[in-house]
C-alpha cells in the first residue's frame, strides 16, 4: 500500500512510535568542582540528539570542572532557576555533590519540581539530594551505596538497582548506568 494511499489517521499513528521530545528543555544541575563527567555528559548528549534543550546549572557561573577533567559552561545559578522553564530537572553525581546535600536553594528547587509534578532524576550519589528534599519517601530508589543508609533513613525504598523508576523520578547507581538513566528519562519526556 503506498503511503499517500493511507488514512491520515494511520499516518498519524506510526508517525507517533518515533515522536522525538523536540520543544522539551531540561535543566541539569551538577557541582561546580568533581561532579563525574559521564553522568552529565551522556543523558546531555542523549538529550540534545532528541531536539530537547539543555541548561546547566551550579552554585556559580563559568567553567565547572568534572572529576575526570571535563570542562563545562555553567549558564545558570542555582537560584536564577525558575522551575517554571523546565520540563524535568537531573542532579549528577560525583564527589562534589555531596556539597549540594543540604543546599536550601537546590533542595527548593526539587521540591517544586516534585510539587509540580514534572521529572526529576538523580544519579549517583545525588539521590541524597532528593532525600533531603523529602520526595523519596514510600518511593524505589536506588544511588551510589555510599548513600544507601541516607535515602533508607528519609523514607526510600532502595533497591540498589541500576536505575530505579518510580512514577516521574529516575534514579540511577553510578557513571555505568549513565546512557540507560539518561534514556529512561527521556521516554518519560515523550509521554
């Protein structure tokens, strides 16, 4: 059957199975030193390849450094955000992170993307952010085992898994489960 010869309906309809989530911006959020390079740049690039935007925050602007040497322009601070431009938010990983724990401005800045419903996804050790923020609790996560204890003691159901979806939050376990984090959040983004 030719194409032009097909319902527009129909058309329609396999058109949809590849819908990319154009129009769609993300906000990532990492340490300004040692957050860990993979888990910002493969969902970034997993991201941007599907039409969806991307800003980059931290606690100051200009070039952060990851704990492997990768360089990146920090656009935004933390408290320039407004929730209200994103469509998801992703907190990465790496030892610097651990600074951004009890961070108001970052814990804020979660609770309202939690408040409003849209997704939220942390990876690593940044998990420990959305525990603090109180959005794990009766939800599975997973993280870095180093904060297994943390997101147990704020309510979380941890699984240890690689990635852990539960309802709009994508958690992940480290820098090897980086592309499959990364693509979890995105079908989330296409719904």
């Amino acid at each position: 059957m030719r194409l032009n010869k097909l319902p527009i309906f129909l058309i329609l309809f396999f058109l949809s199975f590849n819908i990319k989530a154009e129009g769609k911006k993300v906000l990532m959020v990492i340490a300004f030193e040692n957050f860990r390079d993979e888990e910002l740049s493969i969902p970034k690039n997993i991201f941007e390849k599907n039409g969806i935007g991307v800003d980059i925050a931290s606690i100051k602007k200009g070039t952060a450094k990851g704990m492997l040497g990768l360089k990146t322009n920090v656009n935004l601070t933390i408290d320039e955000v407004k929730e209200t431009d994103y469509d998801c938010i992703v907190l990465v990983g790496g030892i610097g992170v651990e600074g951004l724990f009890k961070n108001q401005e970052v814990i804020k800045l979660v609770q309202n993307f939690y408040k409003s419903k849209k997704i939220i996804g942390a990876i690593c050790l940044a998990p420990g952010i959305l525990a603090n923020a109180g959005v794990l609790n009766g939800k599975k996560a997973t993280g870095f085992h180093t904060v297994s204890t943390l997101l147990k003691e704020k309510g979380a159901i941890f699984t240890g898994k690689e990635v852990e979806v539960d309802g709009n939050i994508v958690t992940a376990n480290g820098p090897g489960a980086a592309e499959r984090f990364g693509n979890e959040i995105l079908k989330l983004l296409k719904k």
